[in-house]
C-alpha cells in the first residue's frame, strides 16, 4: 500500500514538474514572439526613416528642376512687346555734343495692341548711368509729374492709340536735355518700359515696382571736350551729309537736339533760327547757356520790335525753364 502510494505521489510530482516546464516554454515562446515583433517594428520603422531621408533630397531637387525648366520656358517666349533702343547720333562723342536716339516699342504678337493715348499708355524710363554703374540721370521724376498732370485732366486721355500686328511705335528722344555729357567717361543708357494700373504710379515709394514689361540698353563713350569734334556734332545734324543718319527725323527735332547744347559753339545756329523761325526755343536755349556771348546775342534779338523780340526778352526776364519729357521726346 505504501509503494502504491509512493507512486502517486511521485507521478504527481512529475506531472507539476511538466506542467511547470509547459508554461515556461510558453512564456519564453511569447517573449520571443513579443521582441521579434518589436525589433521588427523598430528594423521598418528605421528603414522608413532611411528611404524618407534618402527621398527627400531626391524630391526637392526634382522640384528644382522643375521650376527652372518652367522659369526657362517663360523665359523663351517672345514677350507682347519688345523694345529697342538705337542711337541716332554716334556711339562716341566728344564731351557736351548733342545724343539723339530712336525709341521702338514693337507689337510681337499676331494681333493689334490697343490703349488709350496718354493715359494707359505704357510709360519709359530713361536712366544713365556711368562707367562705375552709378545712376547720373533719370526721367522718373520728369514722368512722374507729367502723368499726374495727365490724370488730373482726363479729357485729355481720349484718344486711342494701335500697334498692329508686327509693327512698332516709335519715338525721337533728345537724351542731352535730360544729361549733357559734359564728363568724359563710359556711359550705358537704360531704357525701361513698365505696365503700370494707376497713370501717376511708376516706381512708386510706397508700394512695389510696376512688373518690367521691356527693357534695352546701349552705350555710350564721352570723348574730352574738343571744339572743333563738338562743331562738327553740331554742323552733322544741322545739315546731315548722309539723309540716312536722321532718315524720316523732321528737321524740327533735329533743332531740338540742338537746342540741348550747353556751350557757345552752337550759337550760330541757335541765332539763325531764332531769326529765321522766330524762335522762342532758341531763345530758351541761349539763356540756358549763359555765357557773355549767348547774352549779347539774346540782347540783340530783345531788341527787335516783333514777335522775336517779345520772345527774347521773355526769356532774358524769366527764370530758365526747367526742362519736362516735352523738351526730351521729340517725336
């Protein structure tokens, strides 16, 4: 009975001891299964990390190349108008001659561009700069005052102004009435044309720049004064020996240029046509100049007892005229 006994108590004991051993293979099997999914989390999660950071530089630099070929296709398209800036007189000029350009704004579209006249109309800007790259002049103050007198008067924005397809507008400016080039050197004109909302607003101070629609630039080489260079600058457009040099420039504007001379060399032509035309301008011009000759002269035109004479003595007593984009675009 006892050896029966001993038996069911040992095979108790052996059966605990199994169980025992079954749940601690259980358990060890659960752990391992918990780790393995944990390192597993953690080995995706940081292969995520790496494919992201590997991704990244990839995408942005995707994005970069995007948009420089985008900046590269608008850049390649033609704009609505382009515009050219050709000197009329020579690149070169001796200190104090005259400086005439041609102005072109050209429809590069296959249909007409219309606005309305001195309102609307796309306004320039004429900057010279020196060798250095140091702005000398500038005709944003000149416009500035010109189109808030235009916008203050609407009646005179009435009338309607076309480029036709593949044509251009054109205009004569007299640059030397803005700058006379009295300073030899290197020069770059700048010509700007801007899209502008409200008429008095260019590059206004207290808001952004209107978007550039156009722009060109030429240079310009001054030469040291030289009397006798200056005398042929003035004879060659006063009677140009080549029709080409001013071809379809009426010989009124090529006066004008004339009247932007700021010496005493030009006196005999300011005289001649202040006799022959009865001119008010030349008068204006030798009382810019000043010196004792230009006001001898002005004292025997104040002299006459006509129209002349009225216009002479004007310009001997009032203050000299400040110069506006009248004086400068010739047309």
């Amino acid at each position: 009975m006892n050896k029966g006994i001993s038996r069911i108590i040992q095979r108790g004991l052996l059966l605990r001891v199994a169980i025992g051993a079954a749940i601690l293979i259980v358990l060890a099997l659960t752990i391992f299964s918990h780790g393995s999914r944990q390192i597993a989390l953690l080995t995706a999660k940081q292969t995520g990390l790496l494919r992201t950071k590997q991704i990244a530089p990839l995408q942005a630099e995707a994005e970069e190349q995007r948009l420089k070929a985008k900046a590269a296709e608008e850049e390649a398209q033609p704009p609505e108008l382009a515009l050219t800036l050709t000197l009329l007189t020579p690149d070169e000029v001796p200190a104090l001659a005259p400086v005439v350009a041609r102005v072109s704004l050209h429809n590069t579209t296959a249909d007409p561009i219309t606005f309305v006249e001195d309102y609307t109309v796309n306004p320039f800007v004429l900057e010279i700069l020196d060798e250095r790259g140091v702005l000398v002049a500038s005709t944003n103050p000149l416009m500035q005052t010109l189109l808030q007198e235009r916008a203050r008067h609407a009646e005179w924005c009435s009338g309607i102004s076309t480029i036709a397809a593949g044509k251009s507008r054109d205009e004569i400016w007299v640059i030397s009435v803005l700058y006379p080039f009295d300073k030899p050197g290197k020069y770059e004109l700048r010509m700007t044309c801007y899209k502008r909302e409200e008429p008095w607003k260019i590059n206004a101070q207290d808001g952004e720049e209107p978007p550039l629609i156009a722009q060109d630039a030429v240079p310009l080489t001054v030469r040291p004064f030289d009397r006798e260079a200056l005398e042929k600058s003035c004879e060659d457009i006063f009677a140009p020996t080549d029709p080409g040099d001013f071809k379809g420039v009426l010989s009124n504007t090529r006066m004008a240029a004339l009247y932007s001379v700021r010496h005493d060399v030009v006196l005999p032509y300011l005289d001649w046509m202040a006799r022959a035309w009865n001119s008010s301008d030349a008068c204006q011009a030798m009382r810019r100049i000043g010196s004792e000759r230009a006001e001898e002269l002005l004292a025997q035109l104040a002299s006459r007892k006509n129209a002349l004479g009225q216009a002479a003595r004007q310009a001997m007593e009032s203050p000299i005229k400040e110069i506006s984009m009248r004086d400068i675009i010739a047309r």
